[in-house]
C-alpha cells in the first residue's frame, strides 16, 4: 500500500476514534449525576482526548485527508454509551473505559509496528501515536483502579464493547 494512502487511513481513523472517545467521556458527564468525584476523573481523561483529537484535526487539515464520512455516526453513538454507562452506575461506566482504552492500545501496536517499518522521515505521527498510546493506557488503569472490575457482568459488557470499538475501527479506516 502507497505511504500517503497509509497515512490518510491513519489519520482518518484516529480522528474519528479522537471524537468518539471525547463523546464517550462527554456522555459519561452527563450520565454521571451529582458524583463530583467521578466527574472529575472523567473530566481529566477527556482532556487529554481532546488533546489528541486536537492533534488528528490539525493534521487532517494539513495533510489534505478526507475525515470518516461517519463522524456524526461515530459521536452519537459514543455519546451513547458513555452516558448508558455511567447511567447504568460508576462501574459500568469505568468497565466501558476500560474495553475501548484496551482495543485503542491494539489499534495503536499496530499502527506504531507500521510507521516503524514504512521508516517515514518525519517521525512526528509515530512519536504522536506512541504518547497517546501511553496516555490511553494511563487511563486503562485509571478505570481499573475505579471499580471497573465490579460492574455486573464485566465480561460481556467489555466483550461487547471491544466488538464495537473493532467494528468502528475497520468501517472508519475506510469510509
């Protein structure tokens, strides 16, 4: 596959992950009620998604590459779930974070083993994508150590969740 065609899927995807995940934790807020607390938590780590979804915008726009064609799609639904989530109790909500941060960090393996051996001379998406990497695996932990593991039926709602971030992903890198 072309360098350039390469780069456009990776930044497309990775733009639309970006907006969904601030959705995700948006819908969380919502979702959430009156626990400050947690609101803050929740608060902290879309930060940092904004911060990358910044990142993606920037390059989108630079680079010329055409955004998924689904992004109102992709918001939607994830505001959906983060608030479904968080309605459905702190737990839950955290064991959702926790699914889609540990299929990001697969997403972001493979994309990091690609730009390593496309060997790019401008190395500044693959230094990108191996922070943001850190930082969603950051916030992986930060909803472990949040009660994730307590959400009834742990396995299946994280089962389901990763289903849908992988679903997302292949549908995103092309349309």
């Amino acid at each position: 596959m072309q360098v350039n065609r390469i780069i456009d899927r990776i930044l497309r995807v990775n733009h639309a992950g970006e907006c969904a995940a601030v959705q995700v934790y948006r819908g969380q807020l919502r979702g959430l009620g009156d626990d400050l607390e947690k609101k803050k938590l929740v608060s902290e780590m879309m930060k940092s998604e904004q911060a990358h979804l910044q990142f993606f915008r920037s390059e989108i726009i630079n680079l010329k590459t055409r955004p998924s064609l689904l992004l109102a799609t992709w918001k939607s639904l994830a505001f959906g779930l983060g608030y479904l989530s968080a309605r459905a109790g702190v737990p839950t909500a955290m064991a959702c974070t926790v699914a889609i941060e540990e299929v990001i960090d697969e997403h972001y393996q493979k994309q990091i083993r690609l730009l390593e051996k496309i060997s790019l001379s401008d190395t500044r998406l693959l230094k990108k994508i191996v922070q943001f990497r850190q930082d969603e695996l950051d916030h992986r932990n930060i909803a472990m150590e949040n009660e994730a593991r307590k959400a009834p039926c742990y396995v299946a709602i994280t089962g389901i969740t990763k289903f849908c971030c992988r679903v997302g992903i292949f549908v995103a890198k092309r349309i």
